[in-house]
C-alpha cells in the first residue's frame, strides 16, 4: 500500500506505483488522503494514477490538528481491510508522519522512500523534521536518496540491514518531462529578459519571514530591468494575503495559479536563477545547473550546498535583498553556482525499490 497527500510526495510516488503495478509479485493499493486537493489532483492527473481509497481530508487553512486527527481516525479501517504486507510512505509531511503511525499502532511494517533527510533542528523546517524522524523510528525498510542521509540513519542507530541507498525517485520523474523545444506563454511574456523562478510556502516562514522575502525580491526586480519573474503561487490562502501585500502592482512579477510538474520542470530548466523555501526545488534546480537562494535558515539537502549550486540565504529581508542582487550582479559569483550538479541519482529509484520489495535485490547500506 502506498499512502500519500501532498504534490511532491505525489510527484515522487506516482513513478514509484506505475514501476510496482508492472512487478507480478506485487499487488499495489493507492491511498491519498487528500491532504491537499487542487495541488494533489494535478498530480494524480499528469501521471494517470486513480487512487483505490481517498480521504479527501483538506480544509481550507486547516491546522496541525486537523491534518492529523483526521488521518488517524479515517486510515485505520482501510489498514485494517487492506491489511498490507507493507506501507509506503515519501518523506516528511503530515500524511507522512499520520500514517507511519497508524500502521505502528496496527504493528504495520512501514517503508520509507526519502528517508534519511535530517536538519537536526526539529522547529526547521517545521513540523517536516519532527516528522521525518519519527517515521525514521518506526520504518522496516529505509530508501534513503543519498549516501549523506543513509548515514544519517546509521548514526541515529537504524540497523544497517534496514538502510538502502537508492536515488530519488524524483530524478525518475526528471527522466521525462524537460523538453529542449519547451514553449509556454509565460516564458513568452519573459521573453529574452532573465526569467528568475519563485516559490515559496513553508508553514515556519508564514508571517513576516514570507513578508520579508516578498519585499526583498520586489526590490531587487525595481533594481534590475532585465529580470521578469514567474511565480506560481501556493494555494494556501495566508501565502497568497502575503504575496497580495507586497507585490500587487509590481509589473515584472507574474503570479500564477500552482503549474504542472512537467511545466515547474521546464520553468526551472529555463530559469536564470530561482528563489525558493521549497524542498523539493532544492533537488531540480541543481540538475538543471540553475544557482538556488534558499530562503530558509536550515536545509536537509546539505549536497547540493556542498556542491555550490545551494546558497542558504535565511528569510531576512537584507540579507535576501544583497545575496539576490549580488546574483545578478557579479558574473563570477553567478559562474561559481550554475553548474550541473545531481547527487540525487540515476533514474533508477523506483526500480531498486521495487527490486527491493520483490526480494530480488539484497544490498543494504555497507560502511564506506
Ligand atoms: C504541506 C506539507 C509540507 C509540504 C507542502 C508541499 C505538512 C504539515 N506540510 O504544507 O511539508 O512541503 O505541503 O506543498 O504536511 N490548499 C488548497 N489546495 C491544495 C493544497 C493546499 O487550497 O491543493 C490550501 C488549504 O487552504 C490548506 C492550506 O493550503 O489548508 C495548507 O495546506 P497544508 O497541507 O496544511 O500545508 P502546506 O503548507 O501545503
Ligand atoms: N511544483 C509543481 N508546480 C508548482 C510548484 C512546484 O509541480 O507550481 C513541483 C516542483 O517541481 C517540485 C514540487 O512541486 O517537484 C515541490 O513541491 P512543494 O514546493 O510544494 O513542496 P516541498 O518540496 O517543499 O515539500
């Protein structure tokens, strides 16, 4: 059974359940729990996955509270139905988290694709590292993405029997969606100027953070001329009260309603550089060779800042304000992070991990 809610668990689980519906050992059961609906939907629709079972659990500006209890309560008789030889689930969010839980609770084994990703501050990014260390607690079978976060486990104590290195089924996703003769009309409107692709949404950065970035970068495009941004923003209504108040007018900004995959792929690809909170942005853009300001104060994907590719610029607005315009000013700077960099994998995430499920393949994490 896989169990999702969310768009970048449904981005990275989808290719996982199209390459465990071909296994004939295998039989798949699709849960999404809707945690979110438009943004899930999108998802569900662009790589033809039907769901067996939705809880269509969303409620504009739900809380913490609402997000878990519900899960809890409305999974339970579908574990106990179901009764699955083992429970997917991708990452760090609250379906995450909920569902590892239960299947504790029912003595479920658990496997966790992306496992392993760790900031080791549990307030940042919040709740996702209390909740990926959580279900680190509880899984049978550990996907870990990178070496990096495999040894993460190995250090918190995870048996290393239990411990797999197997790439991000995101760079799967990747294999097929960036198109060379790719058009759009927003790429139209950006035209020759420098495209300069945003996103932003985590729940600790809601407030003036957010309100600090937005004015940074509002600053930054009346500065530069040259530079036009894109924008799709998040569906959660105190994102777009922010983006409302700080960059209404501002006519080199294009805010946009949330953009298929295969389109964000292409955007990014495209871009001169992004300014981003989000996690899994984290990962596309430096395979695309496109330099990340990561408005946050802390990462979990340490490789892609190690590589260059990353810089962690915090969520205050001066900071942001010099590091963007030190971006498209400096042509040394800007050469030094745009290089192609993926310590993310070879494509081949999800059929390790099915190898994996099926028994055929048997390579734990070894010490290096
Ligand atoms: C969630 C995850 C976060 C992940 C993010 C990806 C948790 C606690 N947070 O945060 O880890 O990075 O998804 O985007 O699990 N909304 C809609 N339609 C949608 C989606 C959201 O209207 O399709 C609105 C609703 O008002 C909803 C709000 O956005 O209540 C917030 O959604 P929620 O899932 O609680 O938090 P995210 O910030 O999206
Ligand atoms: N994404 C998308 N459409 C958008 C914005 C993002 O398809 O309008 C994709 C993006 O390519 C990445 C994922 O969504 O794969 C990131 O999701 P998000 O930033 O919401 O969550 P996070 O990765 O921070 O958990």
């Amino acid at each position: 059974m896989l169990v999702f809610g969310t768009r970048p668990e449904a981005i990275k689980m989808c290719p996982l359940i199209n390459e465990l519906k071909g296994r004939k050992k295998i039989d798949t059961v699709v849960v999404v729990t809707g945690q979110h609906r438009q943004m899930l939907d999108q998802v569900l629709n662009t790589f033809n996955v039907i769901p067996d079972y939705d809880l269509s659990i969303m409620k504009p500006g739900q809380s913490l509270f609402d997000i878990t209890t519900n899960i809890l309560n409305n999974i339970k008789p579908i574990l106990e139905k179901e009764k699955p030889d083992v429970v997917l689930v991708h990452g760090d969010t609250s379906t995450t988290f909920v569902t590892a839980l239960a299947c504790y609770y029912l003595q479920i084994p658990v496997g966790h694709v992306e496992a392993g990703l760790r900031t080791h501050n549990i307030y940042s990014p919040y709740p996702e590292e209390f909740n990926r260390q959580v279900v680190g607690i509880v899984s049978e079978y550990n996907f870990a993405p990178t070496e990096m976060a495999a040894n993460n486990l190995i250090s918190e104590g995870k048996d290393p029997n239990k411990v797999y290195i197997t790439g991000n089924t995101v760079i799967d996703a990747m294999q097929h969606t960036v198109k060379k003769d790719y058009t759009h009309p927003e790429l139209e409107w950006v035209g020759e100027d420098k495209l300069i692709f945003i996103t932003a949404h985590r729940r600790e950065n809601l407030g003036e953070p957010m309100h600090n970035m937005f004015r940074a970068i509002r600053r930054v495009l009346d500065e530069h001329p040259e530079c036009k941004a894109i924008y799709p923003i998040h569906m959660n209504p105190l994102v777009r009260k922010a983006a409302d108040e700080e960059l209404k007018g501002c006519s080199r900004i294009h805010i946009i309603e949330p953009i298929e995959v295969f389109d964000c792929h292409n955007f990014e690809a495209k871009c001169h550089l992004c300014l981003t909170d989000s996690g899994g942005i984290q990962e596309e853009c430096p395979s695309y060779g496109r330099p990340v300001l990561v408005m946050r104060d802390t990462t979990e994907r340490p490789e892609g800042v190690k590589a260059g590719t990353l810089k962690l610029v915090g969520t205050d607005e001066e900071i942001i304000y010099k590091s963007f315009k030190e971006l498209l000013e400096n042509e040394n700077i800007y050469c030094e992070m745009a290089h192609a960099c993926n310590p993310y994998g070879d494509g081949n995430a999800c059929s390790r991990i099915a190898d994996i499920l099926e028994g055929k393949m048997y390579s734990p994490w070894k010490e290096q």
